[in-house]
C-alpha cells in the first residue's frame, strides 16, 4: 500500500491533473500522460486509477501501473496478455462504463499491440490511461488515439514554486523559512521525484531541522545522497561520449557559451540534450547560453567525476576563452578561478583583477578565494561560486613533470610571506597593471616593489569587502583599520581617488550596518583626506544625507541637496552620492514631483554612472514616481533597471523584485508578487539603506495575506518580525514592517488591529508625510476614516504629491461617507491605473449611497465597481466586501497576538517553539491559545488552520461559533 508520505507527494499536489484525467476516463476514451523523467507520471497514473475503481469502475493495469493498492480488477505482465482476455469485452457507448485499462511507458509498446489497442478503444470497449516521455516516438495505434482524439493528452509538469511551498508545509507540519523554499525550488526545479527523494533524505540525516520555529535546510550536503545520485545517474547512462563531455563541462562550470561549446567541439552534443531536456538554453542579447536543467545533476556528476578528467576539461575551457580574446571581464575571473581549480596559480596581476571584477558583481566568497593567494593566507576551501557550483570535487595537486608548470611568470614562483606579493625567484616583478603611475615614480624608473606593495593594498581592500559582503564583520573591519594605519599615506599618493574613495565607503558601510555604530561610520568618512576631488566630497554629503535619513531626519537629507547639487555639474561624482538620497528625502516629505524634477536635471547621462550609484538612483527615482503615482515612469524606470549593463547581481535583483512586487499589488496581482518576494526574500544581500531583510519579508507577508493566504502571511510576519530585533535601526523600514503588520490583519479579519497598527505607523512617521498619510490612508479604509481625516487633510496641504492629495480625498470622503466623493475619487484611481482601488472605492460608493438610501445610485456604483473588478482580476478587499454587513452575529474578535499565536500552532510549531518566536513564556501562549479556543469554538489545535481560513473570510474579526 503507499505510504501516507507517497500520498501526499502524488496525490495531494495534483488534485487539478487528477480531476482532468476523471474527466478523461468519465466523458472521452482516455488519458496520456506526458512528461519529463521525474514528474510523477507513473504515481499520478496509480492515484487516478485507484480513484476510478472506488468508483466502481472495471480497471485493469499492466506492469506497474497497477497493484493490489489501486483496486484493479486484475494485473497483467504484459499488454498483448492484457489485450487478449479485453477481445470479448463488451462495447458501451457511455465512456464512463468502459473498461479502463491503463499501463506505464507507451512508447514501448510493441506495433502490434499498439494498433489492436487502438481498435478496442476505437470500438468503445476500452478507455486508455498509460503514460510515455515527452517527445518520445510513439507507436503508430498510440499516436490514433490521440491524434483522432480518442483519448486527452495530458502534459505532467513540475511543480511550481508555490505548490512546493505548500507540499513541503504540509509534509514537516510546519512553517518554512523562505531561504529554504528558495533553496529547494533552485536544487530541484520542482521535480517530484526529486523533491520527494531529496526531503525525505534531509528529514532522516537531520539536515532539514527546526531552527527558532522554522524548518530550515542549508543546501545540498557536499556530496549528494547516493540514492538521488543513483537517480540522476539513470536518466545519463546512454549518453554518447559527446554528450557525455558536454554534461561534465557543465557539471564543472555552470553555463557554458555555445560559442565555447563550438570551439570544444559539443555543439551538436547541445543541441541533442536539449531534445532530450537535459539542458536548457538561455539567450541574452547576442550571448547564448547553455546549463543543466536540473542544478543536482550538475552536483552529482561532478562529485563521481575522475580529477584528471576535471583538472583536463577546466584547462581546456580556460584555454577555449582565452583564445576568444577574453574581451569580457567576467572572461578574466572564468579564467583565473578555472586554472586555479585546475592546480595552476595564474599571474598576480591576473588574480587581481579577477578579484576586481568579482567583487564588483558582489560574488564575495570568490572574491575572498582570489585575494587570498595574493596576501599569502590561503583559504581552507574554494567558493561554491557561478563558475566552480557546489559540489564539484577539488582539483587534484598537479603532477610532477610538464604538466605540473605553471602560468608564465607563476611557474618559478617562490613562497612569499604572509601580506606579500608571490615575487619569482630569479626577483623579477611580477606583471601588474603596468599603467598605474606607481611604476613610474618622479625620477622615470619603474619601481617594481612599490607597485607591489600598491597591489598588496588593493587586494587587502578586495578583502575587507568581501569579508563584509560574506557577514564576517569584525574582521573586515580589523582588515581596514589595518590597511589604513599601515599604508594611509602610499594609499593616498599611489591608488587613484576613486578607489580611496571606495574603499572608505566599503569600510563604512560595514561600520554603519554590520557592526550597527553609525556614529562610527560617521567619523570613518569624515576622517577622508582633502586631495580627494569631487569623489571624496560627494562621499561624504551622500553619506552623511545617508545618516541623516535612517536618523528620521528627512529634512536635513533634502537640505543637504538643496543646498549641494545646484553648483555642480549634471552627472558629478557629488552628484551619484547625494542625489538618490535626497531625492527619497523630498519625497517623504511630500515633494516628488520636485524630486523627480531634481533628478532630470542632474542626470544627463545615467547610462555612464558607475553600476552601484546607477542602481541606486534608479531605485530613487522609482520610488519616488510611486510617491508621485506616475504608474508609467515606474513601469520605464523597472525596466531600466531589468536591462541595466551592470553585473546581474543580487542586489539589482532584489531591488528589481521589490519595486515589481509593490507594482504587482498596486495593480491586484498578490499572487504574482508572492513568487518575486520569495525569491527575493532568499537572496544572500546585507542590509542597507535601499533595504532590510526584515522589510522583505514584511511586504512577502502582505502580499500572502492579499492573495487569500492568512496562515502564511501571519507565519511570515512573525519571520519578519524576527528579522526586524536583529538589525540596525531604520526608521522607514521599520514603519513600513508595521505598516504591513496592518495589512495582513486587516486580511485576516482583524480590522481594529489593523486600524490601530496603523495610527500607529502613521505616528512613527510624523517627520516624514508620504509614509504617515499612506498609513492613514489604510487606517480609514478598513474602517477608522474619522481618527484619520483631519491629519490627512492636513499632511496634504501644500504636498506636490498627486497620489497624497488622492490619499487625502479618500480618507475625507470615507468620513463623510459621501458617495458622490467616493466616485470621484474611484474615477482618478483608475485613471491613475490603480484599478483594484478604483473597484474598493466604488464599493464604498455604492454602501455610501445605500445608507442615504438612495437605491438606484447605489446600484450604479455597485456596478461600476464589478466591471472594474473584472477589468483587475481581483476580488474587493474584505473590509469593502459588501457581503461583510450581511454577516450573522459572531463571538468576541481575536488579538494580533492572539492571530499570531493561532498561526505558528496551526503550522505545527510547539508551545516552546512558538515561546521562543515571539520572545514571551510558554505560560502565556498557553494563555492565548486557550482564548483563542474559546473565542473560535473549537476544541483541537487541528482546528486551528480552518478557523483561521474562516477568519479572512468573516472580516469583522471572527467566525460563526460551531452549533
């Protein structure tokens, strides 16, 4: 019998294939499952069959298809054996009193018994149900039966992230941390078998484990389970030796060009994988790309793989790029990182500006692994980067002999001690970035060991980033301080201003939010030199309108570019560092529309800013239209930002799923926006001003609760809560994670802790006006309009903010509950495009008018507001629903605490656990949990997942007490 784990997997997910292949077998002839290897054909075929003979159905199963467990009639070894005892069976016009036959692996079905099969089921006395690969060759009488559409085909497809989301939820019976849900997504593409094998093995080895009430799985072990070794073996046995080859290459460095698969000779070896699925092809631009379809072959191969096999194919792929003229900086790290695995040290000068480039795409435990042959300190163990994924076995010590030399100058390399350079042994200078002045001092002669000590400094800075970037503050912050008091002065007169510059902000930044001293921070850019030029000035305004902003004092930051940006020139160094900053300060304080028009006129030419100050201005200006409400400059600049020429790092992609995100819910598409934010919410980027990990998951939680999922949303605000106590003030953060906690109360039912939570946010951000009126603005919506009208009206006044002065009418109009004023104000929401609120204010419209009882204009507005929900394709709110005033009474409503207690103990988390979540006793979850029983009516904890549903469907707080 299958287990209840097997259950789960084959059944429960695929309730929506289930019902089509009912619906197959009950009005047509049939059903083909197709698919990739993996999906869960063969379990979905036995699911559906047991499903049809509790119906009372005739089945029998051929091979494996069948078994005692899915109550077939009989079981047959073979189909032609079948098909012999179903001739006298007879014919039924009704599809739903045939015979059902069903078997695994069509295409193997031998011509003969293919075509007689077709004629039963043609004649009407059989319905099919079997499986076959994707795009296998079928035989002749199977292909009949689809093709004349005797029986549905069906494609089997993995699951999408959500769904393992759910499946892994329910399979630990608890909440899972979204760095987890991301982490299996990406390991196992959403392949059931995979997924299934992969779970059930971290579940037994303890890998996958509760950690402060969450499950949380840190990623593949280094070598991968042999069982789900073994499986991914099966699927590459009869590779040719080409294709063979091709899949090493890719287990050993990610993605490969089809350019270098041509120059290895496997460019047909690509192009036959990928009919098989075994790879997939990625295009950007003009670049072609090719990786394994699935990351855990790329593990596992690389695991049994031979070391000299590896140390050839890593040599080789070296080779290949460098005779394309490595023209791409990424080139220069592919090369060094390939060479170094493969046993061969490259050059210093070619380390260091691998390290360059890696660290400026923000791959920090690479940059780390290049910097440290430089400085003599060796690292225990090579990165699990792009290039080098986790899991590929260490390159083997190269042999004595020819093979074992080294990169030109490397080869007769001496050991140098710790903070130095590698210096060869006949003392010639290594070759280095032979354009910096520092080779050429005053008197014209070269000075090799200067520049050396130039390059020792460079990579020491390389690693204090890469420290930081990898959360190892403290010692970054001890690699910097040494820098500095070491070599201040050769810093000063040898690396150009930009890179002091960079430097400084770098040791900043890990001061200010690594280490949380700002004051600190503060006096680390202060103590820049002068000399410095327009780098070291806007440096330092920028940071300090920095500071100024997460001290809550908006007015300062927009002082600082008022009173700073108007005598510099457009595109200034002063420029990149202040202008994003203050630009978010004007628009806090009301002003977007001066914001926006401060970035025009200071960038006239964004494309050649730097990377990091381009995105973040980008963001600025995002941001800033959405103050604004200029839906169209936001979807521009989201694009910007998405074809940005930068490294397509983690940060640009955090910044580009939250700002798409927040549009996405603007719009009334939650469930879109949840997929964004979870990926996003899993992205290794430390905090900073732009973001916190806390403020993720706060807007993951609000999009959850809008797409009608309370249990999670409560589970992840609780996460982001979490998140919150461990990092660095930020004001606009922290009131927007508030703000959120009053989102996802409001959808769960509990509208007068939302309302307060809030007032509450809109207290907080009295220094800053956009914020405070957006939490007003919800405050009055879901129900507390009078509290907030007056402050509203008055934080409008004078604001240069279209979508505030919108905000404000509709707060006032809701005090009043004037209709005529509510139509109004849905009309400029949709023209503003923001049509779910357009549909929520007809809503209220149409209440307004019922109250006034004025009938027909209530059904007018009632009306407009369904057409402008059907042109979202989103439900209303449940605080505008107006099914929520024809409720019958309820019991006493439940606390936010309360909520969030009901949630952690509905995913499955003890009374200790949920103790340790919410930093309170277990005595006083006990507490609220038996108010919570009493309040709900119910009398199990198992209970508790449905009355919270229940909760999001009664708004008013609480649900029908049980009779």
């Amino acid at each position: 019998m299958p287990t209840e784990n097997e259950q789960l997997w084959a059944v429960t997910a695929r309730q929506a294939e289930l019902r089509a292949i009912e619906s197959a077998l009950t009005d047509r002839g049939g059903i083909l499952l197709t698919g990739t290897t993996g999906v869960g054909k063969t379990r979905l075929l036995a699911a559906a069959l047991r499903r049809v003979a509790a119906e009372g159905r005739t089945v029998v199963a051929v091979g494996g298809a069948g078994g005692p467990e899915t109550g077939c009639a009989e079981n047959y070894c073979s189909l032609t054996e079948c098909l012999d005892r179903l001739e006298s069976v007879r014919r039924h016009s009704d599809p739903a009193r045939r015979t059902v036959v069903g078997f695994d692996d069509a295409h193997l079905v031998e011509e003969p018994a293919a075509h007689r099969l077709y004629r039963l089921a043609a004649s009407g006395r059989v319905a099919v149900a079997a499986t076959a690969p994707r795009d296998a060759a079928l035989p002749a009488g199977v292909d009949k039966l689809w093709v004349e559409r005797l029986v549905e085909r069906l494609e089997v497809r993995p699951f999408p992230r959500d769904l393992v989301s759910a499946i892994l939820r329910r399979r630990v019976g608890g909440p899972v941390d979204s760095g987890t849900l991301e982490r299996l997504w990406a390991t196992t593409r959403g392949n059931a078998l995979i997924l299934h094998e992969l779970v059930e093995y971290a579940l037994a080895d303890g890998s996958l484990r509760r950690v402060d009430g969450h499950w949380h799985w840190d990623g593949l072990p280094a070598r991968p389970p042999e069982r789900l070794a073994d499986i991914v073996r099966l699927r590459l046995r009869d590779l040719a030796p080409e294709e063979q080859e091709l899949v090493n290459v890719l287990a050993l460095v990610g993605q490969v060009e089809y350019g270098l698969a041509e120059r290895l000779g496997l460019a047909r070896a690509a192009e036959t994988l990928d009919g098989r699925g075994l790879v997939q092809i990625e295009y950007g631009g003009r670049r072609v790309g090719i990786r394994l379809t699935e990351p855990l072959t790329g593990a596992v191969v690389a695991d049994r793989m031979s070391g000299l096999t590896a140390q050839r194919l890593r040599l080789q792929l070296a080779d290949a790029i460098e005779a394309t003229g490595a023209r791409r900086a990424d080139d220069v790290v592919r090369m060094a990182t390939l060479r170094m695995a493969a046993g061969r040290v490259p050059e210093p000068a070619v380390l260091l500006a691998a390290a360059r480039t890696a660290a400026h795409r923000r791959d920090y435990p690479l940059t780390e692994h290049l910097c440290r042959p430089l400085l003599g300190t060796p690292t225990a163990d090579a990165p699990a980067s792009a290039l080098l994924p986790a899991g590929a076995p260490p390159a083997p010590p190269a042999a004595d002999g020819p093979a074992a030399d080294r990169d030109t100058t490397a080869a007769t390399a001496t050991a140098a001690p710790a903070g130095t350079l590698p210096v060869t042994a006949a003392g010639a200078a290594p070759a280095a970035d032979r354009t910096d002045s520092a080779w050429f001092p005053a008197d014209g002669c070269p000075d090799p060991g200067r520049a050396l000590r130039h390059d020792v400094a460079r990579a020491s800075l390389l690693l204090g980033r890469a420290l930081a970037g990898t959360g190892r503050h403290q010692e970054a912050e001890d690699v910097f301080a040494r820098v500095f008091a070491d070599r201040a002065a050769d810093l000063l007169t040898a690396l150009p201003a930009d890179e002091v510059v960079a430097a400084v902000r770098d040791r900043a930044d890990n001061v200010a939010w690594g280490l949380g001293r700002g004051t600190d921070a503060a006096a680390v850019v202060d103590g820049l030199p002068d000399g410095l030029g327009p780098d070291g000035t806007g440096l330092r305004h920028g940071f300090h309108a920095v500071l100024a902003l997460l001290a809550d004092r908006p007015d300062d930051a927009a002082r600082a570019g008022r009173t700073v940006l108007p005598g510099e020139p457009p595109d200034s160094p002063v420029v990149q560092h202040l202008l994003p900053p203050a630009a978010l300060a004007l628009a806090e304080l009301g002003h977007p529309d001066r914001a926006l028009a401060l970035v025009d006129r200071h960038t006239h030419d964004l494309a050649a800013w730097p990377d990091d100050a381009r995105l973040r201005c980008l963001v600025a200006v995002a941001r800033c239209a959405f103050a604004q409400g200029d839906l169209a400059r936001v979807t521009a600049t989201l694009d910007a930002i998405g074809r940005s020429d930068g490294p397509d790092d983690d940060l640009r992609r955090l910044q580009h799923a939250l700002l798409r995100s927040r549009l996405l819910r603007l719009l009334g598409r939650p469930g879109e926006a949840v997929t964004l934010l979870r990926g996003a919410s899993a992205l290794p980027v430390r905090p900073d001003w732009l973001a916190t990990p806390a403020w993720t998951l706060a807007q993951l939680a609000g999009a959850l609760a809008e797409a009608g999922r309370p249990t999670e949303a409560l589970q992840t605000l609780v996460e982001a809560q979490a998140a919150r106590r461990t990092s660095p003030a930020h004001p606009q953060a922290d009131d927007a994670v508030l703000l959120e906690h009053a989102v996802v109360l409001a959808h769960t039912g509990d509208r007068s802790g939302a309302a307060c939570r809030a007032l509450e946010a809109a207290q907080r951000a009295a220094a800053r006006p956009a914020s405070a009126l957006a939490a007003l603005h919800l405050a009055a919506r879901v129900g507390d309009a009078p509290r907030a009208a007056v402050r509203a009206a008055r934080l409008a006044d004078g604001a240069g903010s279209d979508l505030m002065r919108l905000r404000a009418d509709h707060v006032t109009a809701l005090a009043r509950s004037d209709g005529e004023a509510l139509e109004e104000v849905s009309a400029r929401f949709r023209t503003l495009g923001a049509v779910p609120l357009a549909a929520e204010a007809a809503a209220q419209a149409a209440r307004a008018y019922r109250k006034d009882g004025r009938r027909r204009a209530s059904r007018l507005a009632r009306a407009a507001g369904t057409r402008l929900l059907t042109e979202a394709g989103c439900p209303l709110p449940p605080w505008a629903d107006p099914q929520e005033h024809r409720q019958p009474a309820r019991t006493a409503p439940l606390t936010s605490r309360e909520r969030e207690v009901a949630a952690l103990a509905a995913g499955g988390l003890s009374n200790r656990d949920i103790a340790a979540r919410l930093v309170v006793s277990v005595r006083t979850v006990e507490n609220h949990l038996y108010r919570v029983y009493e309040k709900l009516g119910i009398t199990a904890r198992s209970d508790l997942g449905g009355a919270l549903q229940g909760l999001a469907r009664h708004p008013a707080g609480t649900v029908v007490r049980a009779a």
